[in-house]
C-alpha cells in the first residue's frame, strides 16, 4: 500500500485559532461556548477522513505583555480557554471514527490524574484518545497554580521524563485480560493480574494501579511538540506524532532527518513516528481569490498588540517594554532562546535586520509554519511536494478562520488529495493507532507485585 499523508485538525476551545484575527473574520462562527461548535468542527473534519483533531491549551490568559491580561482581554487575544475534558466528551458523543486529542501539562498535572483521563477518554471513544504532552511555557501560567515563576527547561523536561514513565506504568498496570465479568461466580477481574506500579522518583510517588482497565489502544497516542534539542530527545523517546514549526521546505527536510535519526538511536522504529509541521491552507476557486482573502488575513484583523500579548506568553518575555519600531537586539536575544530563533528565521524571511513589529507581523501572519495559498490543486501540489521530498508525513492543519477554513479544505482539497492517492478515501480501522498505521503496544511486564 502506497504512503498516505496523516492530517490532523488543530484547535482551541476559545475564541480564535492560532491566528489572533480569527474571531473578527466576517464568516467566523463566534459559538465558541457552545458545544455545538465544537461537534460541528470534528463532524466536518471527520467527513474529510482526517486522522485526528486535537485541542492546544494554556492554564493563564496572556498575561506576560505588560505584566497585565488588559490587552488580550480587550483585542481577543486568546483569553477564553475552556476545560478540555468536557469539549473532548461532547465531540466523542457526535463522532465514530475521528480521533480525539487534548493537550495536558507535565509540569501542573499530577501523572495519576492525566492517566486516568486519557484512559478514560480512550475507552469512551473505542480507542480514539490522544494526549499532547506539554511541559507549559510561562510564568503567568505558574501563578495560577500557586509559584512564582516557572521551573527552567532542562527541569521541565526531567519531570516530564519522569510523568511519563509513571503514566505509562499506570496505563499498563491492568493486563489486557484481567477483566472476568463472571455473574455467575461474581469474580468481576483477576486480581493477579491487576498490579501496583509504586513508582517512587525524583517529582512523583504513584502506587497504582489505575482504576481504569487497560485501554482499547493499550496507551493513547502521544503527541509532542518539543523544538530544542532536549525537545527533540523527549519526542524521539516517547511520541507517536511529532508535532513541528518548521517555517520552510530546506528546515522541514533538515528537521526531519535529524529527528528519524534521534527517533532510530532510541531503539524505536522512525516510521511508526509521524512527524507533522503546521500549516495553513488559504483555498480559493482561483489563484487570485485565494491570494485575495490571504491579503485580509495578513492586513485586516489583527492589532500589533494581540499579536505581542500572545508572543510574550510563548516566549516568557515582556515586550510592552519595547516600542514597535525597536530593533531586536543581541541583548533580547539574550533573554530567551525563543526570540533568538524567532528572530532569526524572520531575518531570513525579510533578509534584513527585524525590528519588534516585525516579531507581531510575524505572528500576525502565520509564518511559523507553511501557508498554502491557491486553489485547491495549487495546494494539493505544495503540500505534495512536502510530503515527496523527505521533510514530514502529513500536516497539522491550522485554520485562519472557523468553521469555513475547515469546510473549504475538507470540500475542496481532500478530494484531490484522494485522487492523487496521497490521502484515504475512507477510514480502515476504529482506533487512532489504526488510522496511523502504528502498532498497539505491548504491556510493560516490569510493573511491580500483583495487588
């Protein structure tokens, strides 16, 4: 069977997408706080046969931009975040086939807890559930959950390490047998085969077992986005679906070369691991109506200031300090390995020295990923060549809009993408590791004594 692209819908449950501007669009859906909308969403993307739809998340409103929420509340920059537990059932409730995802935090979660969720959602689902790991990213998030500032990254991602490997104990800690549901007898499971995973380290103590059995999957879908270096280690360690900001074709190539290779060294299998940049697709009936309404994305609806509320939430660093027109310097460089590489891709982007508005145009604009912009062949072709030329195995698809960036994908470039063969033209299997054409895992036999 020839390769097929992994598509995979991305979202918030709030009041934009990645894309600040998105709630002012003249078609934009503003039904963010019903569930209604959300099903609507999954129900369009599963029409399309897409793999999976899964929801990013933050524990803070942008707060970091003048050490005050104002601006983001003001210019809808993010400031709605819902619980994702509740969105993820009700999607689950108006779907058969279409995986479902949510991100949780390693570092303000506790690994029973997250176990227990995903393993519960994964059996409500039939084996649909996927959880986006995350070690979080600011301080505004930090003082929600009583610190004063959050932990460094190389620590993030030790405790992280460690969440895992108490989460993964705790999805195994049932066999896949030990279910008995004898009326008769009354022996409802095996006890011998139910077993604590005491689990004592560094961050966590866990006894177990967890009180729900093993899932349809095993073990839900991993996705993970880490970029640095230890980033990259920890996807190639534990992720199914990798999930990347790769701007352009030579980085893509390069990034995907370097993380099969990380992936092989760990002792796992490169091509049962997805690795998928985000991109956006701006499809219109011809070339100059698509370039027409990229135009309005790009000019029309989003404030300088919504842009640099949501830039100094990702990069922890507060840029009300700098006027627009100030140039990125060495020095605030400095101050976060984020600027410095944001900074330096823009600079190739403009070949020349960028200045804080171009940081917010930058983020304005979708730039930290690939845009599609043409008719629906037009993007067929461009993601095609991604796809053919070593740089990814399928798209985490971002809509500029809601619900019509989605509905005009789904209608206009999947069937193109089925005729080409790059894309299926109906779902195979039940569970998200079917859609992926990734093994269900083997259980752990290291856990610990039966109970």
């Amino acid at each position: 069977m020839s390769r097929k692209m992994t598509l995979v819908g991305f979202m918030q449950a709030g009041n934009v997408t990645v894309y600040s501007g998105s709630w002012r669009y003249p078609s934009a859906d503003l039904g963010f706080l019903t569930m209604g909308y959300y099903q609507h969403i999954a129900r369009t993307l599963e029409a399309g046969k897409f793999d999976c739809v899964f929801f990013d998340d933050r524990l803070a409103m942008p707060g970091v931009y003048g050490n005050s929420v104002a601006d983001a509340v003001r210019y809808g920059a993010r400031p709605v975040k819902l619980d994702l537990t509740a969105v993820l059932g009700g999607i689950i409730g108006a779907t058969e086939r279409i995986g479902v995802g949510a991100t949780y935090s390693t570092t303000y979660y506790d690994p029973f807890h997250v176990a227990r969720t995903f393993a519960t959602v994964d059996h409500l689902s039939g084996g649909r559930a996927a959880w986006n790991v995350v070690t979080s990213v600011n301080d505004s998030e930090a003082q929600n959950f009583g610190l004063e500032s959050h932990l460094d990254h190389d620590e993030r991602y030790d405790r992280a390490h460690e969440f895992l490997e108490a989460v993964s104990a705790l999805w195994d800690s049932w066999e896949d047998d030990a279910l008995i549901l004898d009326k008769a007898s009354g022996e409802f499971a095996d006890a011998a085969k139910v077993h604590e995973v005491n689990h004592t380290g560094k961050y966590f103590s866990v006894r177990g077992p967890l009180t729900v059995p093993r899932t349809p999957q095993g073990r839900p879908v991993i996705l993970q986005a880490g970029s640095s270096g230890r980033g990259r280690q920890f996807a190639a360690d534990w992720a199914d679906m990798i999930f990347t900001g790769d701007p352009c074709l030579p980085v893509a190539q390069q990034h995907y070369k370097d993380q099969k290779e990380r992936i092989a060294a760990s002792g796992r299998d490169p091509e049962s691991v997805k690795q998928l940049p985000m991109a956006y697709a701006v499809v219109g009936e011809t070339q100059e109506i698509a370039e027409e309404k990229e135009k309005l994305f790009l000019n029309a609806y989003v404030h300088p200031r919504a842009s640099l509320a949501l830039l100094s939430e990702v990069l922890n660093y507060d840029f009300a300090k700098h006027d627009l027109d100030d140039p990125v310097t060495d020095e605030m460089m400095g101050a976060s390995s984020g600027i410095r590489g944001l900074a330096e891709g823009v600079r190739r982007h403009l070949n020349r020295e960028v200045t804080v508005r171009d940081l917010a145009a930058h983020r304005a604009t979708l730039l930290q990923g690939p845009r599609f912009v043409g008719t629906p062949e037009g993007v067929a072709d461009q993601m095609q060549e991604w796809f053919e030329s070593g740089a990814c195995d399928g798209f985490v698809l971002a809509a500029t809009h809601l619900p019509g960036a989605f509905e005009e994908f789904v209608r206009m470039v999947v069937p193109v993408l089925q005729d080409r063969g790059l894309f299926r033209r109906d779902y195979t299997g039940s569970t998200l590791r079917d859609h992926l054409g990734i093994e269900r895992p083997a259980r752990d036999h290291d856990s610990a004594r039966a109970v």
